[in-house]
C-alpha cells in the first residue's frame, strides 16, 4: 500500500478509460441494486458484493440509501482514483474533530456531513448535502497515517493520526460501524506492515481537479482554480455573520445567520431607537447599550471564529 500522488485512471491502465466510462454509464442507468449483483460490470473499481450485503432491521432501507449516494459521488469519485484502487465500503455520517465539538458540534449535520468512502489505499470523506448530491469539501486519509482506531463510548469511530490530530466518524448507521471499525483496523495495520509513514494527515484535495493542495493557496496549482481562503471567509462574517459562509457556498445556513443577525439588531437596536423617536418614551439607558454592544460583539466575533475555522476544514471553490 505504498505512497503515490493523486492520477486519473490512464488509457494504458488494465481497466481502460473507456471501461471506466463504460462501468460509471451503467452505474448511472441502474434503477436497483440489486442488479449491481446480478454481474461483473467491465472496469467498474467498485466491490458491490461488499457495498450492497446487509442483514438485520432496516438493511434495505440502508442500501438503498447507500446506492443513491454511490450514484451520486460516482462522477467525481472515479476521477479520483488511482490505477488499481478499488472502492470496498461507502457510508455517510459526519466528521467532527476536538476543536469542532466545542465550536461547531451544533452545525455539524449541515457543515460536516460526508460521504465516507474506504478504498484499498485510503479514507476519501466527500463533503454531501442532507439530500447526499455531493459538495466542494475533499479530503483524503491514507492509512498509513493513521496510528490508532477506536471505538468511542458514543458510538463512533475515531480516529488518531499521525501529526496529532483526532478525528470522529459520527452518525452513521449503527451496522456500518462494527464493519468499519473492522475494515480500518485491518487496513491500518497492513499499512503500517507496509512500512509506509509518509502520510501524516488529513489531506485537503482541490475541488475541481482532486489534486492534492498544500496550505490554502488563492488558485489551485494544479489547475488554477480559484479558491476561497479562510482569512476572507472570517474576515466577512465579522463584517456581517452570513457572509463569510455565503463565501464559501454555505448558502442555506448562511441565511439563517443572516436572519438570526438581523432579528437581533431590529429587538436590541432598531425597536427602541423606533420607540424612542415615535413614541417620545424615556431612551435606554447606558448600561443598555453597553449590553447591547457586548451581544453584538460577541456573536460577531464568535461567528467569526467559527466561520474561519469552517473555511479551514478543506478547499472550497470560489466565486470567478
């Protein structure tokens, strides 16, 4: 399971580019299944025997759910893939770290819900939608960076990586759990078998090419691709919480904080100022406003933050 850099599948590759072609076009015209089952698919990297066998309460309902998401990763998923990866395992749930469960854990079915896909060489985590259309945000574990998998008391599956950082794995269903715990361990152990520590992190892909990026560069420098950077995402949401996630395309809940902010400025400033013009009443008072300026700072500020930290989880594509 050695190092390699991120390659489209070649021509020359034993599953040719016009096999890839072939297997993603049947994979998109498959209505069930069931069918993926039934035969070998020329060229297809997926191992559907694995991916689509379930037992237990709910297993249809489960498959069915992951073969709509594999539907809909499956254009951009195979342009990532090396020559000779082969997918075993999709599932979905969200992806948190320890900084993310003080800052963002209440957002984290919005902002870090992924795609959760286990190859033979690496953890790719997709950024999806609740709708599982998928987003901007790659990223890419290889499991040569990763020391330990655990199993946490909540549930999860976490993850310690080499550079220090800890990741979970929450809310995915309750039978994919057991199996990838499973599969991770094994796997990070055949890595680590391999003699291969070079990865050490979660690495951030661009979101146009799937190429591996360093830092968070204003172009992609492999395709040029515009980016957003995490300074200007922050630096608009203390200008005006909303507009830093409306930056980095989180347009949904970027309107919520733009309503939120706005409803604290009509009670806590336009109202009164209102009441005290048309109405003649007494005007508030000094500690007032004090307090009044303390809210609006703090959400400005804290907003801010977390907005930052947000645009820092990977690339997002930017505006032209």
């Amino acid at each position: 399971m050695g190092r390699h850099t991120n390659a489209s599948w070649p021509s020359s590759q034993g599953g040719s580019r016009p096999d890839i072609e072939y297997a993603s076009e049947t994979l998109r015209v498959t209505h069930r299944y069931e069918a993926l089952l039934e035969k070998e698919i020329r060229g297809s990297p997926y191992e559907f025997k694995t991916m689509f066998t379930a037992e237990g309460w709910g297993a249809h309902q489960r498959l069915l759910r992951r073969f709509k998401l594999l539907k809909a990763i499956d254009p951009r998923l195979i342009r990532m893939l090396r020559p000779d990866e082969r997918v075993h395992f999709i599932t979905h749930g969200t992806l948190v770290s320890a900084v993310d469960d003080f800052f963002t854990s209440w957002a984290a079915h919005f902002l870090d819900l992924r795609a959760m896909v286990f190859t033979s060489e690496r953890v790719f985590l997709i950024q999806i939608n609740t709708r599982s259309e998928p987003r901007d945000l790659v990223t890419q574990i290889a499991y040569s960076a990763v020391v330990a998998v655990v199993s946490s008391t909540d549930g999860s599956c976490r993850l310690a990586l080499r550079d220090g950082r800890k990741l979970h794995f929450r809310h995915m269903p309750r039978p994919d759990h057991k199996f990838l715990l499973d599969f991770l361990s094994n796997a990070v152990k055949r890595a680590g078998a391999d003699g291969d520590k070079a990865a050490t992190a979660e690495e951030k892909l661009c979101p146009k090419c799937f190429k591996v990026v360093k830092g968070f560069p204003a172009h992609c420098p492999e395709c040029n691709a515009l980016l957003t950077r995490p300074f200007v995402a922050g630096f608009r949401t203390f200008l005006f919480p909303g507009l830093g996630n409306w930056y980095l395309g989180n347009r949904g809940f970027a309107a919520g904080e733009m309503l939120f902010t706005t409803l604290l400025w009509l009670f806590l400033v336009i109202l009164p100022l209102i009441r005290l013009f048309l109405e003649g009443g007494p005007p508030p008072t000094r500690a007032y406003w004090i307090g009044t300026a303390s809210v609006l700072a703090f959400v400005y500020v804290g907003v801010a933050v977390v907005t930052h930290h947000i645009a820092r989880k990977g690339l997002h594509a930017a505006a032209p």
